[in-house]
C-alpha cells in the first residue's frame, strides 16, 4: 500500500535532536571555572554600580535622596542576578 503523503513529508522533515545551545567546551575545568569567575564580575558589578551611580544622580537632581539610589540599586541587583544565571546556564562541563 502507498505511504499517504503526510506521512512522506514526515519522514523526510525530521531532523536529528539539535543541541539547543552551544557550549563551552575546554580541556582543563580549573580553566573554565577560572574564565567563568573573571566573566562574572562584569555581569555582577556593572548593573549595580551604575544602578547606584545612576539613582545618587537622579537623587541629587530633583532632591528625593535616597528614594531612585535604592530602587535603581534593587534593578542593578536583578539584573546581576539574571545575567550570573544565564551565564551559568551556558556553560556545561
């Protein structure tokens, strides 16, 4: 009996489980953990420091201390937060 046409199309569109991601792929893990820490400290210290940086200037600018230094620092930490995680996420051993 002939194979229906839908199921042909099947057949023939189906691929192979691609990796979703790309890893990181390195010889040595004490290197990758290494890489991984030095790459870390940009994602953590840039969105709070210039969250806080940002709000002390919103602050001194319409006189409202300490109200945009403590919102903008509380967005500087989750957005730390959630670029640590995407990076850890990444890399695979």
């Amino acid at each position: 009996m002939p194979q229906s046409p839908v199921s042909a199309v099947k057949k023939t569109t189906e691929t192979p489980d691609a990796p979703q991601h790309k890893s990181v792929k390195v010889a040595n893990p004490a290197l990758l953990l290494t890489i991984t820490a030095l790459d870390t400290t940009w994602r953590t210290f840039v969105p709070v420091i210039g969250g806080v940086a940002l709000g002390v200037w919103f602050d001194n600018m319409w006189a409202t201390k300490p109200v945009f230094t403590i919102i903008l620092l509380a967005i500087g930490v989750a957005i730390a937060a959630y670029l640590v995680y995407r990076q850890f996420k990444a890399v695979q051993l």
